[in-house]
C-alpha cells in the first residue's frame, strides 16, 4: 500500500488518477497515523514552500516525514514536495525538512552567477517537457524508461544539494537542472511523474512494484 500525504499543499488528484491507472492500491489522509501502516509515503507538492512548511507543521507530518526517513522506509518527493525535503528555501527564506543536506534557490541566481544569457528563451518557471541525462548511475527507479526521455516541468526554484553525487539525473535549463537525487530510502523528483505519460508511470510502477495489484 503506498502512502499519500495530503497536507492542503498537493498536486493529490494527479496522484491518485496515475495510480489508479497503475492499478496501484494507496492511502490518501490528511492524518500522519493513517499512514504508518503503508510500505512507501509519495510526498507531492505544488505552490510556495513557506505555506507547505507552515501547512506539515499544522498537521504533523513534518514529524512523520523524518521519522519515516530515519527508519530507512521508501519515500518520494515530487516538485514542491522534492524540494522541502532539504535544509532551506529561498522561497519564502523558511527552513524545510532538513533529510538530505542542500538547499533551494531560484534559477535567476544561478544564472547570474553562471553567466547565462537569459535574454532570448530562458525564463522562470521551467514550464513544459525537458528530457534527462543520467549521473552517477542513475536510479532504481529509471528502470525500464531509457535516458534523454522527456518528462513534465513546472519551477521557479532549483534544488542544490551539498552532495553532487546524490543527483541521479538531470535537466537543461541555461544550467543543469539536479531532477532527481537520491540518498539512501530517498528519492525526488523536480519533474512530475504523474503529468509525465508513458515514462512517469513507469516510474511510478517501479516505486510501488510491491504493492501493484
């Protein structure tokens, strides 16, 4: 059974139709205790990172998403959900879930600083279909979906962890976009998987392979 974590800050519809359509069988609760139970947690997320801190506080999930991690059970984040998951925000200067060290700062910094030239076709958000190179191996997840496939992009902010071996793939976007990294039980993922198509599912069976009907 795969968890979903509604915390009034989720792209949860989505969710729910790709796992329907994976005939996935999940969870969906605004209550932490409902989930203890489920052999992986999704952790979507869309919107401003101060509201979703601020909402996982309210609700206690905050508290449960690191115990979750530190009992090493499977956990993936996507989008705003991916990027909470590390030390600190730009977004709203908040201090997020701190369970992969790193932090989120906004693509029109890290063009300034790479001497990009975003005069012409670069502009924030990332919005629409970007494809993936593969680093550091790639992940479990990417089984059967073959590099440079295109996947689904919507964000202003980028996530920049301390630890560039943890980035298992990546985008381009004036600077190479980390757009999945992952450490140990912990996967996330920029992209959305659940808006992706063929590819998303696919990595959307691979993350929930033992709970498949």
């Amino acid at each position: 059974m795969t968890g979903i974590v509604d915390y009034n800050a989720g792209n949860i519809t989505s969710v729910e139709r790709a796992l329907n359509s994976i005939k996935a069988p999940f969870l969906l609760s605004k209550n932490p205790s409902d989930l203890q139970n489920c052999d992986q947690i999704i952790f979507p997320g869309v919107g401003d990172a101060a509201y979703a801190m601020d909402q996982l506080k309210k609700t206690g999930f905050d508290l449960f998403l690191k115990e979750w991690a530190e009992a090493g059970k499977p956990l993936a984040g996507i989008c705003l959900g991916s990027q909470i998951i590390f030390d600190y925000s730009e977004e709203g200067n908040v201090p997020c879930l701190g369970l992969i060290p790193g932090k989120i700062r906004h693509f029109k910094d890290l063009w300034k600083e790479a001497s990009v030239n975003t005069d012409c076709s670069l502009k924030a958000p990332h919005m629409g279909w970007n494809d993936l190179s593969y680093t550091n191996g790639g992940s479990r997840l990417f089984n059967s979906v073959p590099e440079h496939s295109d996947f689904y992009f919507v964000h202003s902010y980028v996530i920049c962890p301390e630890d560039s071996t943890v980035i298992k793939a990546t985008a381009d976007y004036g600077i190479k976009v980390p757009s999945c990294i992952e450490k140990g039980n912990i996967t996330v993922f920029q992209f959305h998987p659940e808006k992706s198509g063929e590819k998303g599912l696919q990595i959307l069976k691979n993350f929930t392979r033992g709970s498949l009907c």
